[in-house]
C-alpha cells in the first residue's frame, strides 16, 4: 500500500529528472523532510505498484502514464481531503501562490504548520512533515504540483480540470 511520502517522491523524481538533474536518494530525503530509509522502502513500494523501474541508485524510470493516472485518479481516494478548523499553515490548493493567481476564492486552506504566515482551514497534508520539508528547502515546482494534487484531493470539477493541465504540463513537458 502506498503513503503519501510516496507520492511526494515520485513528483521530486520527474522534477529532477525534468530538470536533469542527478538523482541521488538523500538528497531527496533531506528536501522531503524524511529519512534517507524511508526514501529506499519508497521506492520499492513504488517498484512494487509499477510506477517505476529502478536499475541503480541514481537510476530509475519514471512511468508516466501510470503515473498520470494515479495522479488524477487515485490520490483522491488513497488520501482524501480532511478539512478542519482554521489554524495557522502553509498555504495550499488554491490558496498556494500560483494556484491563487488562477482561481479565485474567498476560502483558504493551509496545511498546518507552526510557523506558518497564513491562517485558514486545515487541510491535512498528503504526508505529515510536508510543511516542514517547503520550509526547509523552497521548491516552486513541487509546491506547484503538491497544491494541484491537494485541488483534486478536495474536489470540484473545474478545480480538477485546472489541477489537470498543471500536471500534464510538469509530466509531458520536458
């Protein structure tokens, strides 16, 4: 069964592979805020559900279509939204900085986090040290991508369109 830190990594695979970057797996656990073993058990899970195809270290095959699909489909069933009170967070869905230049809303949704600059309603993260990891080593890309996901997670149709086109464009853009 796949965790949530299972989908992060997957997605800092195709950005660094979009962006050439090497693959090494502590680095990797070092921006995603967990251990470097719980990247290596990652991976295999996602070996094991045919995500990916490892053949070495700094080595792996993305497979997108399979990807794609889990992506738009699965997430939201896998890790669904839970919505609680307002609390202090990370901005996220729509409320994240480029998916509030696209969609228009008057409800906020953090994902809570100590030290936070937004207050709004908590959405639970899709793993729990998410917050900490944006915090600790800034990605705009995968900040992008995660808030998309948290879009499809809460539902609405033309949200889920709009969370659609940005994951194609990160997946099938090279």
């Amino acid at each position: 069964m796949l965790k949530g830190q299972d989908i992060a990594i997957l997605i800092k695979l195709l950005l660094k592979q979009k962006a050439k970057e090497k693959i090494e797996f502590k680095n990797i656990a070092y921006e995603l805020y967990i251990s470097q073993s719980e990247v290596t058990k990652s991976i295999k899970r996602l070996e094991k559900s045919k995500l990916l195809s490892r053949y070495s270290d700094d080595s792996v095959e993305l497979h997108k279509h399979e990807l794609m699909e889990l992506l738009l489909y699965g997430v939201k069933y896998l890790f669904p939204a839970e919505v609680n009170i307002a609390t202090r967070g990370m901005a996220t869905a729509h409320s994240s900085p480029l998916l509030k230049k696209i969609i228009l809303s008057e409800e906020i949704y953090v994902w809570p986090y100590i030290n936070g600059n937004i207050k709004g309603l908590a959405l639970t993260p899709i793993y729990r040290t998410l917050a900490n990891a944006l915090d600790r080593t800034p990605d705009e890309n995968f900040y992008a991508v995660i808030s998309a996901l948290d879009l499809i997670r809460l539902g609405g149709k033309r949200e889920n369109k709009i969370a659609k086109e940005i994951l194609e464009n990160y997946i099938w853009n090279q």
